[in-house]
C-alpha cells in the first residue's frame, strides 16, 4: 500500500467554513485526495490520504481517505466540500476517518512497521533512481510547508526525496509519485499497459 501524508499549516479542524479555500486552504487537501486516490473512471483501492490539519479551532486533526473503503463520492469540489464539512464537524462518511493526531505520533507509528518513508524536498534523492517496495509513505507540505522540527523528526525515520530542481504544486507532486510507482509496478511484473 502507498500512503501519501499532506501537512496543512492552517487547514481549519472543523466545518466551520464558506469554502475550502476560507477553510484555510482546505482545497490543497481536496486536491491531494482527487490525486492519490482517483484515475479515469475509477480510483486506486491500495491508496490512502493522510492530511495533518493544523489550523483552528482545535489543531491538530488527522483526516485518513482510505481509498478501499471510500464509496458514494464525486470528484467536483462542492462535493467535497461538503463532505469535509460533515466529517470535520463529527458526521461520517464511508472511507474517512477523523482523529485527533499529531503528525509526530503518526510516524513514529508508521517508522514501527517498517514501511519505506520519504519527504519531498528538492535536494534529496532523484525518484528516479529509487527502487520502490510495495509500500512507502510520502509526506508533503503545503503551500506554506513542513515545519522544520516536524520535518526534522521525519528525517530520523526517512529520506529525502527529490523530482528536481523545479518545485511543483503538492497535487503535481503526488501525481508524478503515482505515475513512477504505476510505470515501477508495470516493469516489475513485466506488465503491459
């Protein structure tokens, strides 16, 4: 399984907002579910999303997308929106979890079981000369980014990994990731597309 952790800096931790961009750029995280987990007429069953919400009123939250038990969902953002809104304000909708987490406990959980983790950062290791198992985790930033000493701590359990010089959006990012594991699986098992 492939997991793919979002930090958000200022994302709200409850339903009180107007947009998901008033929810303290909850629409990076709306993009970063539709990427990691949705295709073409479907979506990957061996993806999950993990967003650390760190915005008001009660940081932090982790939201967990799990992408085999998520069902009864568009892509479009008033979608969403609306299902961030019930879950962050205590409903619950099928495939999302709301817990109340912080991204340092999170790892160290993760780092226990010995899944593969990698922090996006420009000068780490080029994705393409990684030799990916069947489970990773890759953590990004937002628009504002990781926390030093947040980014520190998942460096005790991690590398850095790098797609270049060029810094992409974290959506871009994800998609890049999800299409070098998908070309990764395919020659792999000697696949054809």
């Amino acid at each position: 399984m492939y997991e793919f952790v979002l930090y958000s800096r200022k994302g709200h931790t409850d339903g009180q907002f107007k947009t998901l961009l008033a929810g303290g750029r909850l629409d990076i995280v709306y993009q970063c579910i539709i990427t990691s987990i949705f295709t073409s007429h479907g979506h990957r069953h061996d993806v999950k999303f993990h967003g650390f919400l760190n915005g008001p009123p009660k940081p932090p939250i982790h939201l967990e997308v799990d992408g085999d038990k998520l069902y009864d969902v568009r892509l479009d953002e008033r979608t969403w929106e609306h299902i961030l809104k019930k879950v962050l304000d205590g409903g619950s909708h099928a495939g999302i979890l709301i817990k109340k987490e912080s991204i340092q406990r999170f790892i160290s959980d993760k780092a226990k079981s010995g899944v593969d983790i990698f922090v996006l950062e420009e000068r780490g290791r080029n994705i393409k000369k990684v030799d990916f198992k069947d489970s990773a985790i890759f953590f990004l930033g937002d628009h504002i980014g990781i926390p030093k000493k947040d980014e520190k701590f998942m460096l005790r359990f991690g590398e850095k990994l790098s797609m270049g010089k060029q810094r992409y959006l974290a959506a871009s990012c994800i998609d890049i990731i999800n299409y070098t594991l998908d070309e990764h699986i395919f020659s792999k098992y000697n696949m054809k597309r």
